[in-house]
C-alpha cells in the first residue's frame, strides 16, 4: 500500500463544506500541505478559521468534502472502516482540550487503555511503559487517584500519557491548553516539546495563543478555511 513517499502527511486541495439549509459553509476551502516525520506543527488562525476541521480531517476523525489525504503514503480514503479504525488506534494518538479522561478509571488505568486495546501488546511491556509515562509526566505519585481528585493540568498532563503510551506515528492535539492557566500551560507544552525532542515524535497541535509560537518548528496558519501561510 506504501507509495514509498517520505512525507508523514500529504494533503493536497482539501476542502470540507457544510451544508447549512441554503447556504454553504466553507470550513476548509483548499489547503494543500505536506508535513515530514519529527516535525511540531502549530496550526493557528482566528475563531472559526477552520483549524479543528483540518485537524479532524487529518486524524481521521472526518471525512473531507473534496481532496486527498495521504498518511505514510497511504491514501486515506481507501480505508474500509475497520481498517480506519485500526489506523488510528495503530497510528495516531489525540489529545483534547476537555482531557476526555474515563472519571471511573484511576491514572494509571487511563494510560494503560489504548494499549490494553491492541493485540500486539503484552501485560508486562505496556505496565512498564506506563510506569516510565508516569515518571516522564511527573505524576508517579498520583498513579492510584481519580481524574477528579488532579488539577487541570494535571489531567492533561495524563490525556498525553495515554496518548502517546502506543507510541502513535502522529500525535494530534486541538488546544490542549484552552483550560489551562499560563503556568500549567507552559507545563504541558514542554511535556509536548520534550516527547518532541527526545522521540522524534510528529506532533500537529492547534492553537489561538500567540505566545504558544515559540514551541512550534512551523506554523500553518489559516483565515476562512485558506492556509495563508506556513504550507510547503
Ligand atoms: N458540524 C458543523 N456544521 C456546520 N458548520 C460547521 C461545523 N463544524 C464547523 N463548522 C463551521 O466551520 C468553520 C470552521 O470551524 P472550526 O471548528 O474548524 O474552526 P476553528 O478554527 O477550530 O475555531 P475555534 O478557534 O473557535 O475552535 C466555522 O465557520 C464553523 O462554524
Ligand atoms: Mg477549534
């Protein structure tokens, strides 16, 4: 299935229109954009510009209107749904901005889920990742407690865990600092930074704070559904 192209992401003339009774809501209106394995990505662009559309589109979330998409040269759109669905639990891991931790489940529960969901992993080899996530996030100590008993930041700091505990090609996150004041913040975007730097890992992330730019290595940065800059 491997075209043996070496962009992570190829997305070329992607459009995603609503249908809103009579009228016609451009929420992508185009945008054609490759990004490279190791790259961290901040898509910025005013309320409404279309920023979670792409994001949504590109983590498989959506589908688009028009246009293609291609994630480690494979095309997207040939996907039967079972095989999305196992893309995205193999491939890709998301991080929201409201945690979407399970209240039920302790820390330690949460970040074990996705891996708990795969075949390929074993008990003894996905506690021990979990074990060295828990010391990465700095929340070893608070491995037993419930979501309701951690700050915000702190519940973040766990929705990354679990993101990345299967070690996805591509991690997702639509303004995952929304809740969040500067401080915790700051604590989450170096937590991305360092799981940028010390793995490699692709990271596409959607912001509107302005100061949040100095963490990306590029910026897309998008008006009404157009990239008016940062594409290549
Ligand atoms: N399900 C939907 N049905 C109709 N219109 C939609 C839908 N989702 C998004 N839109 C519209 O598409 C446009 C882009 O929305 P999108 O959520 O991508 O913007 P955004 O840049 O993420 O904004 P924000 O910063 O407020 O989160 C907006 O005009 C929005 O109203
Ligand atoms: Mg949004």
């Amino acid at each position: 299935m491997s075209s043996g192209c070496e962009h992570m992401i190829e997305i070329q003339d992607l459009r995603k229109i609503y249908q809103m009774g009579q009228v016609e809501v451009k929420a992508l209106d185009g945008v054609s954009l490759t990004i490279d394995k190791g790259e961290f990505i901040g898509i910025m662009g005013p309320s409404g510009s279309g920023k979670s559309t792409l994001l949504h589109l590109l983590g498989l979330l959506d589908d688009p209107t028009s246009g293609s998409i291609q994630i480690e040269g494979i095309d997207v759109s040939r996907l039967t749904d079972w095989e999305r669905t196992m893309f995205r639990l193999y491939k890709l891991g998301y991080v929201f901005q409201d945690y979407a931790l399970v209240p039920e489940l302790t820390v330690k529960e949460n970040i074990c889920l996705p891996a708990m969901l795969r075949t390929d992993r074993e008990e003894k080899d996905y506690i021990a990742a979990t074990r060295d996530i828990l010391h990465k996030i700095g929340l070893w100590d608070r491995r037993d407690h419930l979501q309701s008993e951690l700050s915000g930041g702190q519940q973040q700091r766990v929705a990354i865990a679990r993101a990345i505990v299967n070690t996805p090609d591509i991690l997702f996150a639509d303004e995952p600092c929304a809740n969040l004041d500067t401080e915790n913040s700051r604590m989450v975007l170096d937590l991305f930074k360092q799981i940028n730097q010390e793995m490699q890992q692709t990271i596409v992330m959607v912001s509107h704070e302005d100061w949040h730019k100095e963490y990306f290595d590029r910026i897309v940065r998008l008006k009404d559904g157009k990239m008016v800059n940062g594409g290549r």
